[in-house]
C-alpha cells in the first residue's frame, strides 16, 4: 500500500486512482491526520505500507523522521517547484528520493522498488524454481517465457515472494494487495484471486507451488 500525504484532495484522489490502475492499493490523508494516524498506527498496518509520498503539506508539518520512527519504507517527496534549494531541503529534512511533478505513477513505483532493494540489498526478481519473479511490475517467466498475469494475481505472487521466508496470513495478503482503508472489498477476494493464480501456475509447472494451511496463511514451497 502507498501512503499519499497532500492537503489537497484533488491530488491525493488522483494518485489514488492512478495507483488502483496499476493495481496497487493507496490511501491518502491531509496532514493532520496523518500525523495522527503514523503516531497510532498498529505494527501490522504499518508493515503494509510499500512507500510514503509526501506532497504538499500545511507548513511542512509532516516528518520524514517521525515516520522513520515507525516505519522503514521509502519516503519520497513529490516536488512541484524546480528549485535545486527546494531539493536539498526536502534531503536534509530526511526524505529518501524527491521527484518532480508531473511524474507516471510506474516512475515511482520503480523508485519506491529500487530504494527497497537498495535497502535489503535484494535483486529486482527473484528466482523461486524454475520462476523468476520480478518485483517492479511485469508479468513473471516461467523457463523464460512470460506468463502474462491479471494485476492483482501479479501483486499476490510478488508479495509471496517478496516474504518466501515465511508464512502470510489472508489478512496480510489482502492488505497488501488492498490496503487496510479498503472498506469497499470483501477480505474473501484473496482467496478467489489465489485460486486463479494457482490454477495458472499448476497448468505452467504441473503442480501447486503455494502451499496453504488453514489459520497459518499461505508460502511459495518450490
């Protein structure tokens, strides 16, 4: 999940529906909620969220530092003013990358996985068998041919790769995939999603490679 900070709302329900399109769950808040919100947040829910992009804020009453505090993800500055004094300040303010409006929402994305593989010092895909699974949005390759994926199944099998080390419950997937704001979509689509993608998976390998166990979520076992 994106979490989009801006006071005004044009911009945060504009990011909001460019993000869905590329099937990538958002949410945005005004400063002062959000404020709130990052200071009181539980660990699970923060642990959702993929990147913070902070746009225009009341005085710059949002901190990058005080959601360091609560969260490793990136934190990316959305500038409007081509101003090289206006970057250096959003740097020295804690921020992690500062783009430059207007920008594609595929840019960022691809900021967001470059400063996370940085990070971790991860690879951009991974491979898991005979797949490689990329981490920045295209379809994964199965022996290195693509199999083209519907954008939420492509989301579930990269947040399993992402966490092949363990577990992850349906909750963790839907808010992955979702975001913890989704009032609007029933937490049983995870399951219906996972089935499509087994059935693809199973038809390319010639078995399943999630395994599932009831109350303990879900893995990638290859």
């Amino acid at each position: 999940m994106i979490v989009i900070v801006d006071e005004r709302d044009l911009v945060k329900d504009g990011y909001h529906s460019l993000f869905n399109r590329e099937g990538v769950a958002s949410a945005g808040f005004g400063p002062a909620d959000f404020d709130e919100w990052v200071e009181s947040a539980a660990d699970d829910d923060l642990r959702s969220v993929q990147a913070f992009l902070l746009g225009q804020c009341v005085g710059d009453a949002v901190s990058p530092q005080r959601i360091r505090d609560r969260s490793s993800a990136p934190v990316i500055a959305l500038s409007e003013q081509n101003s090289l004094e206006d970057t250096l300040r959003l740097f020295e303010a804690g921020v992690d990358d500062v783009v430059r409006k207007p920008v594609h929402v595929r840019e960022i994305l691809a900021r967001i996985a470059a400063i996370s593989r940085r990070a971790k010092e991860e690879p951009a895909y991974a491979e898991i068998g005979p797949m490689r699974i990329y981490m920045d949005g295209r379809d994964p390759e199965i022996d290195g041919q693509p199999l083209p994926l519907p954008r939420r199944e492509r989301r579930i099998l990269e947040y399993l790769a992402s966490n092949r080390a363990r577990r992850v419950t349906k909750t963790q997937v839907f808010n992955a995939i979702y975001g913890i704001f989704d009032e609007n979509v029933e937490e049983n689509v995870v399951e219906s999603h996972i089935s499509k993608l087994r059935k693809k998976l199973r038809e390319k390998l010639g078995f399943d490679p999630i395994d599932s166990k009831r109350y303990l979520g879900y893995r990638l076992a290859l």
